[in-house]
C-alpha cells in the first residue's frame, strides 16, 4: 500500500505541472532515492561473504610490501590511498579505457565515503585472464592482484568492473541503466494500478515478451560463443533461441547504435556465455528480470558468486547448448532476483578495500613518479563518451549513513554445500532433458 501511495503521490506531483509523463517519473524517482536510505543498519547481501574468502591465504600471515610488489609485473597500474587520497603508478597501458574507469570508480567510492576508506597500497591488473594460480605458490606467499575475475584454480582478488562506471561501448552506465529500467517498470506498474493507460502492465508483463531465449554479443574466437550460434532458428531446427552475431568492427563504426540495453529486455529469456573469460554482460542481462540461461561458467565476478541456480539462473549444458536451451524455454513457458544497485557495489569496495587494508603489515607510501587522482584531474582533457560517462556516473552526494554489515565468513563446510547445492540442481535439470523424448 505504501508504494501505491507513493506511486500515486508521484502522479500528482507530475499532473500539477503538467506533464503525466515517464519522463516526469523518473526524475522524482531519482532525486528522492537519493534519501531512501536512512535505514542503512542492515545485513549485506550474501556474496559479500566472498571478501573474507579472496583474502583468506593472506588473513594468518598478514600482508607485507614485497607480496604486494611481487604482483607488479601482472599489473596494469599501482594504486595507493593515504590520507583520503588517491594515487595511481601506471606501468602499463590496459585495453581501451578499463583503467580509466576502474580507478574513476575508486575515486567516486572516496567521495561518496569521504574518511571512510583507510591507507593501502594495492596492485591491479585489468585484463580478462587470472593470473595468481594457488598451485605455483603451495610454499611460498602469493603476490596479491586485484582484478575482474577468477575460477576456482587462481588467487586472484575480485574487485568491481570497469563498466559500472563507463566503457568503451555506446551503453549507459549501470547506474543510469539500472535506474532507468527499474523507474520504467514501476511506472508502468503504477499506470495499470492506479490509471492512465490501462494497457500499460500488460504491454511489458512477461508473459507479452517474445517467448524465446535472447543473446547478442561479440562471438569472435571465443568457442563457447561460436558454438551458441548454431543454436539459431533455421529452416531445419527452431531452438527456440534468437541469436544475433555483434561484428566488432561493424559495430565500432556505426557508433554502437545497436547496442540500446534497455530495448533488448523484450524477451522472456536471456542468455549468459562467457567469451574469453567472464563477461561483464552479466549485470545487463540480470538487469532486464528475465529468467537467467546461464550456459556451464568456469569464471566469476565479484557478484556472480552468489547467484543460485533454479533461483537466480537456469544452467544451460556446454556439450548440448542447443537442445538443453530448447527444453528450458518449454519448460518456463509451460510453468506459469539478488539485485545488484550501485549502492551494493560501492559498499562492496569500501568491505573489500577495508579489509584488506586491515592485513597490511606497514604503511602505504605514495610511490616516486605517481600521480594524484580527483575528480577535476580525471575529467580535464576527456571527450566524447569517456567524458560524458564520467559526468553521468559522478557520485553527487555523501553518504553519511553507515554501509551494511559484513554477514560472517562462510565455514569450510557452508562452501562445500553450496557446490553440493549446485551440483545437484545441474544433475536434476540433465535429467529432466535426458528424460524428454527427442
């Protein structure tokens, strides 16, 4: 009742001046979340508990200044904190601008936490491949990386993508996005609860989207990618899957025109394969609140960890995609999400850096030849959509309300029944397609 009311509140605001719009309802939406949190003393979410397990190797013996400067050659850039300052020592360049937009997200977190994040002293490496394997360091102490991903093999310490901030793609912000899709739903909801177009529910309610399984992206090389195109609709097979190949190159010189996240979210399935490793769609395709087809992943991002198969994704098979994408599309038509905000991210981060700062055995020195980072000297100089998503991606407020509260790390035998858990959903669903008469 209290969101109808909201919703209705919001309605009227926008009939004073004028304007019933959707335009008019997001704008309300955004400036008044802006204080929808001042409850803030609550329990983070569940793949927080991954942060206690990334800096496990390091939690007995603490970190010193040569494990961190062991990882120097995997890196991309040294990143230093001292004194709500932020540092960078580049030594290489990353592909396109992932650098700029990851150390532009660490420069937002100290602005909308300002004191909040202690001194440290970290490498990051912005690449797509894990590069810490736990078996070449059984004796010796691991070189601590910060980057993207990880599978189960690697050390590698998982921090958020650069694309929640920017990309090298013409796609809005995850924020803007997220924002903009969640404001879309609830104004359609409240048009079909409370008037104005009646039809407006029904027109985006599930069951009106196309009824297949949706995925479009760049398959290049990659074999996973390349395999799923043939899973198609043809003149010989009708998968119930709508595939579409992205040329890069193509795709670069139309200006990404076709690349409108929002517009792809009419589809009752969307699909999720990885390319060279993990792929930062992950988030884009959640954030459309279709059921998931997660075909088999070796790798995962900070938040996919805490997905849970047959409640957050259906798994899809890696030796038989086509026909296991065929029996999940029937399956869901016939039988009548964690959500990820930026405000999950950024307390993420601030978990992840503060803990880790926590096992550091010195104090963090800002390295000769660094550069001081702010938000006036990331901006100067920028064009084009680095400068406009920057713009668009600025934190314009302090939030002085405390983060969530870290859940406690997981025993040794919670890790084990949650593989136990997914493993088993995995078998049951073969055996459902197994059983299915070909």
């Amino acid at each position: 009742m209290l969101k109808v009311f909201a919703l209705k509140l919001n309605k009227q605001i926008c009939a004073k001046a004028g304007v019933v719009t959707f335009t008019c309802f997001l704008l309300i939406l955004l400036l008044t979340s802006r204080w929808n949190h001042w409850n803030d003393d609550f329990l983070c979410p569940e793949f927080f508990r991954y942060i206690d397990e990334d800096l496990k190797p390091w939690k007995y013996t603490g970190i010193s200044k040569e494990m961190v400067e062991s990882a120097k050659h995997f890196a991309n850039f040294r990143l230093v904190i001292s004194d709500g300052r932020v540092y960078m020592k580049r030594y290489k360049r990353s592909f396109q601008t992932r650098d700029i937009f990851t150390l532009w997200g660490i420069v937002q977190l100290l602005n909308r936490y300002p004191g909040r994040v202690p001194d440290l002293d970290l490498m990051f490496e912005c690449a797509d491949l894990p590069l810490v394997k736990a078996s070449d360091y059984s004796s010796t102490p691991a070189p601590l990386l910060f980057r993207y991903c990880k599978d189960n093999t690697t050390l590698d310490i998982v921090f958020p993508d650069w694309a929640f901030w920017g990309c090298e793609k013409k796609v809005n912000t995850w924020k803007l996005l997220h924002e903009f899709i969640k404001a879309r739903d609830e104004y359609k909801a409240m048009e079909s609860t409370i008037g104005g177009d009646q039809n407006g529910e029904e027109k985006f309610n599930w069951t009106n989207r196309q009824p297949y399984a949706y995925w479009k992206g760049h398959a290049g090389q990659y074999a996973n990618r390349k395999d799923l195109l043939s899973c198609n609709v043809s003149n010989d097979h009708e998968w119930n899957a709508r595939i579409f190949n992205m040329n890069w190159h193509d795709a670069v010189a139309g200006g990404f025109k076709d690349t409108d996240l929002a517009k792809q979210c009419t589809y009752r399935y969307k699909i999720y394969v990885e390319g060279n490793t993990w792929s930062v769609s992950d988030k884009y395709i959640l954030a459309c609140d279709s059921p998931v087809l997660f075909v088999k992943s070796r790798y995962v991002g900070f938040f996919t960890r805490g997905l849970i198969p047959g409640r957050h994704y259906w798994p899809i098979r890696t030796d038989r995609k086509c026909k296991s994408i065929k029996f999940s599309v029937d399956w869901g038509n016939k039988h009548e999400k964690e959500e990820l905000r930026m405000e999950n991210v950024y307390q993420y981060m601030l978990h992840l850096l503060t803990e880790y700062a926590k096992l550091l055995h010195y104090k963090p020195v800002i390295p000769k030849g660094a550069k001081g980072l702010c938000l006036e000297s990331m901006v100067y100089g920028k064009t084009g959509c680095t400068k406009a998503f920057m713009l668009e991606s600025m934190e314009n407020f302090v939030y002085d309300s405390e983060p969530c509260n870290l859940p406690p790390p997981f025993e040794s035998s919670e890790l084990q029944e949650i593989a136990s858990r997914n493993e088993k959903f995995a078998k049951q669903v073969e055996r459902m397609e197994d059983e299915l008469k070909e």
